[in-house]
C-alpha cells in the first residue's frame, strides 16, 4: 500500500495515548503498592523467565508479600510468537486471574499486551488483531510493564509484534498490531533492573532505541510533537551505549539509556516508524533473530536509503550524536550522521551483516533452535537471491513501511535487503 493510499482517508494525524509511568532507580519496588492501588488480587506474570538473574523471584515474592495471589508463565519466547500468547490466555482463564504483570523486554510486553486483548475478547486467536485497532473490547484487564532491558519501549507504546506460526513453514510471517486498546495501565523502568543485561544484548537493545528514535525523526508523517522526543533521544543514546555496553554497572550510563528508549517509543507512538523495522520483522520472521541486532544491521543501509530525501533531517541527526557540522553542507553533515552510527555499531561489537550471525554471534541467539520445522531448517541465514526476494516481499507488506521515509518498491528496497546481508559498510563511508 503506497502511503499515499493509508494517509489520504485520514488527514488528521493521531496522537496516541501513554501509559501512567514510575522511572527511575528502585522504581520495580513499587509494584506491589501500585498493583494493589490498582485494585490487583490474582495477577499473572508473564516473562520468558530471565534466566540467570533473580529478578523474577525478587518481584514475585515481594507481590506476594503485599497479599497479591500470583499465577507465573514464563515461556515467552524472543520474537514471541502466537501459541505463546495463547498459552497464557489459557492459564490467566483457568487460574481465574484478574489482572497482568510482564517482566522483561519487548518480547515479554508484547506477548502480554497481545493476551489481554485475546482475554478481552473470549480467548480469540492473536492473530485474530493483526493490523490497526482491530480490537472491539476497550476493556481488557489491567497490566503493569517492568522492563529489565532499554530497547523495547513497549512498556509505553500502542504497538506489539507477534510471529504468526500457523502460516505456510516456507513464508513465515511476523505482524505488528497497533491498538490503542493495548496501551498498558502502569509502565515501570528501573535502570538498576538493567544491570544484569548480557554486554551483546545491551548493545542490540540500544540499536532499537536509535531505530525507534531516528525514524519518525524522518517519517514521511513529519509529525510534529514527535520530533523533538526522537532527536532528544538519539543524543542520549549517542551520550550513553557505549558506556551502558562496556561498564553495565555505570547507573549515569544505564539510566541515560533508560530515559533514551522511553521516549524514543514516544516518538514512534504517533509518529511512524519505517523500514529499519520492517526488515528486522522479516529477518525474525524467517530466522528468529533478535530484534535490536536486526535493527542494528538495518539501520546504517536505510539512513543511507532514506538520505537523499532527508538530508536537512540527517543533518540534524549528525548534532544530536555529538558532531560538529558547521561549514558543512547538509548532505556532508548526513553523511557524518552515517558515519556516526557505524562507529557506534563497530565501538559496541555488533555483527555489520546478516551473514556475519551465526550461533556464536550473541548469548540469545535461536537459529535452528525455534519450535517449527522451518525454524529448525534455518540453521545460519543463507543471504542468497531467494533470501532477499523473501525478505523483501516481507518488507513491503509490513505495518510500518508505509512510514518510510522514501517511497519504497521492490525494485528499490531489494538492494537494501540484499545489502544488509552480504553488503560492507565500508562501502557506505564517505
């Protein structure tokens, strides 16, 4: 669908609702106060079980401690997928439950904003609400989001993606669903919570905040209130990853990251995002890879993309992360932007193509560990023609390309796609 089409009915553009939020350090404290103001007695919590770390048990027990009953699911999956969020349906509905708490990242938050709106609406399929506001039932149970990573932003925006497993095993599929009925009650970030977050995965997490903030900063949307929360937290992630990467007890460095994907997602909320994330949904959808390093390999290739009708914006991107471009012309300053972000990718250690992704790319990686027989076939991501043509046919039925900032086609996106999996960035650097 060419933007054009989706914008013409809708001349008004939507600013979209925000959670209620605590932020700050020792906020994941108060969960038990709040979830009882908010009138909590039988919650589940649903998480992927963040292994290794006692985060979990820590805010569980202290639920329990203020006479909360507690019912736990804890197998989220990254990328989450459909019978994920079903299961748990079935457990809040037989456990009587009354309310949710999701613990976590995006994967978690997503999976649980996609069960509330099942719960609302008599334990449909998900994949039922696939696409904008398709949700009939504005009353769904009330849900607390504690994120333990800074990426997400889910915790305070209206979108949640969901990978669809009933499709053909040879075109898989993964989905946004932007509802404002999916809005949590309560958003809870707590940078102390990030402490524990593997060096790798801080890194990916950080390159969704720079996509979440640098593409409605270019949107074809050009929406106004956006702005200045996208470029503000492209500062701050430019201030803060490398220090949130390599020095993960660094409070300044970890809260910095915190304040940078809130309002990142704030900016996507209303103002679009484009096709840094639909390529990072397509290679999830065929590969189960994580979405902050998706992001993190698409990202350098679309700011090179979208440049040339954006130059004046890219500009300004350069001097959000820390660039002095006076005497430059707005396209040089863009190119500096570029250059800027694969400097940050190389100093954080993030794999530069989508071939360089193999099972010791990163701690969660899933290639050829998924739970369907195509994901069990898809042991390393080939990046051939057949690769591309599927991703890039992925790409351009996706939710958040109509966004982008340039007009996209598969003649024109199939070289990006193609670029992000054997491409050099060098070739990129001017």
């Amino acid at each position: 669908m060419q933007v054009d089409e989706l914008l013409k009915p809708f001349p008004i553009k939507e600013f979209h609702p925000f959670p209620r939020a605590l932020l700050g350090p020792g906020s994941h404290e108060m969960i038990g106060p709040e979830a009882l103001k908010l009138g909590f007695k039988k919650t589940l919590v649903m998480t992927s079980g963040l292994r290794g770390t006692d985060i979990v048990h820590k805010i569980v027990e202290s639920m329990r401690y203020h006479g909360l009953e507690v019912v736990v699911y804890d197998q989220v999956e990254s990328n989450p997928k459909d019978y994920n969020v079903m299961d748990s349906v079935a457990m809040y509905q037989e456990n009587h439950c009354d309310s949710f708490v999701s613990i976590g990242g995006g994967s978690s938050h997503d999976a649980c904003k996609g069960a509330r709106i099942s719960v609302a609406h008599d334990g449909r399929n998900v994949n039922e609400f696939e696409g904008f506001n398709k949700s009939e039932n504005p009353k769904n149970p009330p849900h607390i989001a504690v994120s333990t990573t800074a990426g997400t932003g889910s915790e305070t925006s209206w979108a949640y993606v969901i990978t669809d497993t009933t499709t053909d095993p040879g075109n898989p599929h993964k989905y946004v669903a932007f509802d404002d009925n999916s809005v949590t009650t309560l958003a809870v970030d707590d940078p102390v919570l990030y402490y524990d977050c593997p060096v790798d995965y801080t890194a990916q997490c950080g390159f969704d905040v720079l996509a979440h903030a640098s593409e409605p900063y270019v949107s074809r949307l050009n929406f106004q209130p956006s702005l200045g929360n996208a470029l503000h937290a492209i500062k701050l992630t430019a201030e803060n990853l490398r220090q949130a990467v390599w020095n993960g007890q660094d409070l300044a460095g970890r809260e910095g990251m915190m304040y940078a994907q809130y309002i990142a997602a704030q900016a996507f909320n209303s103002g679009g995002l484009g096709i840094i994330h639909s390529i990072s949904h397509a290679v999830s959808a065929f590969y189960d890879t994580h979405h902050g390093l998706n992001n993190a390999v698409a990202l350098p290739r679309v700011w090179a993309f979208n440049m040339p009708v954006a130059y004046k914006r890219f500009a300004a991107i350069a001097e959000a992360m820390g660039i002095d471009t006076h005497g430059m012309t707005d396209p040089q300053a863009a190119d500096a932007a570029l250059n800027a972000a694969i400097r940050l990718l190389r100093d954080v250690g993030i794999p530069e193509r989508f071939v360089d992704v193999n099972a010791d790319s990163y701690s969660k990686n899933r290639l050829g560990q998924g739970p369907t027989k195509f994901y069990e076939q898809a042991k390393e991501i080939k990046g051939d023609s057949g690769d591309v043509d599927r991703i890039t046919h992925h790409v351009l039925g996706d939710a958040c390309t109509p966004g982008n900032a340039k007009e996209c086609t598969f003649d024109t996106v199939r070289p990006v796609v193609e670029h992000c999996m054997t491409g050099d960035l060098d070739d990129l650097l001017t």
